[in-house]
C-alpha cells in the first residue's frame, strides 16, 4: 500500500478552504484526482484502457506527477453533443478520480467502463472541497508532512524558485504552486477493550 503521496493544492480549492493555515501534521481527508486525460500518449496527461487486468501501480515520477494503474471501479459516462467523456474512480492500491476526454472522433476509447483495466499519466491533485458535480470519488485521510512552494507572482524577487516550508500560511496564493507531501493513514479497525 502506498503511504507517501505529494499532490497539488490549487489556488481555488485553499480558497474553498477558507485559508484556514495548515501545518505539518494537521491531518486532511482528500480526494485524490488526476485531472482531465487524453486518449493519447502524446498528451501532457494521457490514459489506456484494456481488459486484461494491470498490476495496481501508483508511481510518483516527479513534482505531484504519477504513472498509475489499476481497475475501473466507478464509471459515470456522458455525451454531450457527440463528444463522450467519462469519470472514472480506478484503484490503484488507492483511489484515483480521473476524467476522460475523448479522442479527436468524439469518442472513448472501448472499455471505458466498470472491471476494465486502466493505466494514465498524470498530475495528481487534491480536493478537500469537492463540488460535487460527479458522485464518483472517495476519499483518503492523510498527516501533512510539508509543503513545497514553486513561486510564481509576478515582481516577486525569488520568482522561479521553489521554497520547503513546514507552514502554509493563512493567505491566497494566486499565482504560485503548492505541492503537499503527505502520508496516507493507515486503514485499521480499533477494538475497544472488553
């Protein structure tokens, strides 16, 4: 089982927050998502399907970046106008939401569904604060190990670089990237004495 996980914060879902300051280990219960991927491996975020199952893989290859695998377990599927698209909820020794995008036809890749296989590439990014337009997901608790900040403000003098930080202060960040590190809570059941 994966325990050590680095995702992205956005700007909007701190915002949703509230700026509320977290520090390392505060605890959090997110949803893990991998964002919108193509059908196509050229894509900055691209994802395969087939029926003969993956080995569960959840790999981190760099900055909140992951090479992942697993089964479909969760598939909610629309068309709009021609265009097919699908959210998946796959397990991949954890759960991953990831949105599909259809290929330059409009469509899906066959198998695009519940008990498929499916294997991505991708930015992983964490919800605290879900709006809820899909009922696919589920979410995970963690303990904030750190943060690391890419700078990004215009005129800022250390534009460019990234900053360790064990605090995330209570203030927006509009421009800049917030990757969290952070460790999965294990999943055990508790006995209370007799």
């Amino acid at each position: 089982m994966t325990t050590e996980i680095e995702f992205e914060l956005p700007a909007i879902q701190y915002e949703l927050m509230g700026y509320p300051g977290l520090k390392q280990g505060e605890s959090l219960t997110v949803t893990l998502d991998a964002g919108v991927l193509l059908p196509d491996p050229a894509a900055d975020g691209w994802f395969a399907v087939r029926k003969e199952p993956f080995p569960p893989l959840f790999k981190r290859v760099g900055p909140a970046l992951y090479v992942f695998a697993g089964q479909i377990e969760q598939a909610e599927l629309n068309n709009e106008a021609g265009e097919e698209s699908a959210v998946l909820l796959v397990d991949c020794g954890l759960p991953l939401r990831v949105t599909c995008a259809p290929g330059e036809d409009g469509r899906l890749p066959y198998g695009t569904w519940e008990t498929r296989s499916f294997t991505g590439f991708g930015r992983l990014h964490g919800l605290i604060e879900d709006d809820f337009a899909t009922g696919i997901g589920k979410t995970i608790d963690v303990t904030i190990w750190g943060f690391q900040r890419l700078v990004l403000t215009p005129g800022d003098p250390v534009i460019g670089e990234w900053h360790t930080m064990d605090v995330l202060p209570p203030a927006p960040y509009r421009y800049d990237r917030v990757l969290i590190q952070a460790r999965r809570h294990r999943d055990i059941l508790h006995r209370l004495p007799l």
